[in-house]
C-alpha cells in the first residue's frame, strides 16, 4: 500500500514538473508574439493552453483519488493537498499566458506594444521567465533555496510594473486610453504570473518545512478584463 501511495505520489510530482514548464514554454512564446505581431505564434499559445488545463484535470483526478483510496494523515496528507494547490497556481500562468497572446492578437496586425514600452516588457518577460524556470526545478527537487529566492525575483517584477505606470501615466504617453489599458493589464498579466509561481514556491516550502510562509496570494486572480 504504501509503495502504491509513494508510486502515485510520483506520478503527480512529474505532472507538475511538466505544467511548470509547459506555463514557463507558453509564456516566452507569447511574448515573442506580442512583440513581433506574430499571429501564428500567438495562435498557437491560445490553442496549448488546453494542454495544460488537461494536465491540471489529471493532478486534480489522482490527488481525488488518493485522498478517498488512501486516506493520507499527517505529512502524506500535507503532500497531497499542495499538490493540488501547486497545480492551481501553475494553471493560473498557463491562463496568464493565454491572455498575454490574445492581446496580441487582438491588436494584430498592428504592435500591440508601443515602441516605448517594449523594453520594460520585455524585462518584465525575462524575469518570468527566470522564475518560470526556478519554480519547475524547485518541483522537481524540492528545493526550497530556491523557493526562497523567488521573492526576490518577485520583487523586481513589481519594480518592472511601476516602471510600466510611469510611462503609461507620463506627459509624454501619446497612444490614448485604450492603449494605457492594454499595456497596464499586460503588465498585470506579468505580474500575477510571478505572484503564482512564488505561491508555488511556498506551498514546497511549507511541503518541505511544515512551516506557513507568510505572504501566501490567493489561488484566485480578480477578474480582470483581457483588454477594453
């Protein structure tokens, strides 16, 4: 039985690892078709987004499976549900993603990022990015150095967001309202996508430790317009 336990347990770990990099794969190429009008590529953003919605139903059928075949006490327990919580964040920037490539295509065949923005975007890209890729090795290793250093990275992120405001909020901005908006939600779509992956990073730390980081977001995002 509990060779079975530990063998299904597995199984959900190497489910999140691939979520993790599918979200972190979904969002440099959405990035590259806001920021190149690449229509193609943002379609096919918005048609992957249903893989990983898929793989987020397989964590879900198999942690709900667990709970009412093993009934899991105690730190097995505790494994479990945050499995489940890790799965719902990383489902999140799969979606986060998925907006990104909308806004481009919506704007298509125009830029959607005004010239003097796409600097900070692209920072903002690479700082997702650069988390994207810290939370898929803390799945796959439990590594809670690096959880930690996710908060850091975060910061930086909400850094690149206020830099985004300054422009869009200046004299100088010249691209009329529904553009300030479309770029502030990009912004915000970049910025909940770290806060999701630091939420992962503290539920392994909490896995790990027993201990409840501080901090925690919550698993649901505010409705939010994808653009106006």
């Amino acid at each position: 039985m509990r060779e079975s336990f530990g063998a299904a347990l597995h199984e959900v770990g190497n489910l999140l690892v691939s979520m993790a990099e599918a979200a972190r794969t979904q969002m440099r190429q959405a990035t590259y078709a806001l920021l190149t009008a690449d229509k193609e590529a943002a379609d096919r953003v918005v048609a992957r987004d249903a893989e990983i919605n898929d793989l987020y139903r397989q964590v879900e059928e198999r942690v709900l499976r667990l709970l009412a075949q093993q009934q899991p006490v105690a730190r097995d327990l505790r494994m479990v549900i945050t499995s489940q919580h890790v799965a719902t964040d990383l489902e999140r920037m799969g979606d986060l993603a998925d907006h990104v490539a909308k806004t481009a295509l919506r704007r298509h065949p125009a830029a959607a990022v005004p010239a003097e923005l796409a600097t900070v975007i692209a920072e903002m890209a690479e700082v997702a990015d650069r988390i994207a890729g810290k939370i898929t090795l803390v799945l796959a290793r439990y590594d809670t150095k690096r959880a930690a250093e996710l908060e850091h990275d975060d910061d930086v992120m909400d850094a690149l967001e206020r830099d985004l405001f300054a422009v869009i909020l200046g004299e100088s901005w010249q691209h009329g309202v529904e553009a300030a908006i479309d770029a502030a939600l990009l912004g915000r779509f970049y910025e909940r996508y770290a806060d999701h992956a630091v939420n992962a990073g503290r539920h392994v730390i909490y896995l790990v430790t027993g201990e409840i980081p501080e901090g925690q977001v919550s698993d649901e995002d505010p409705e939010l317009p994808e653009s106006l």
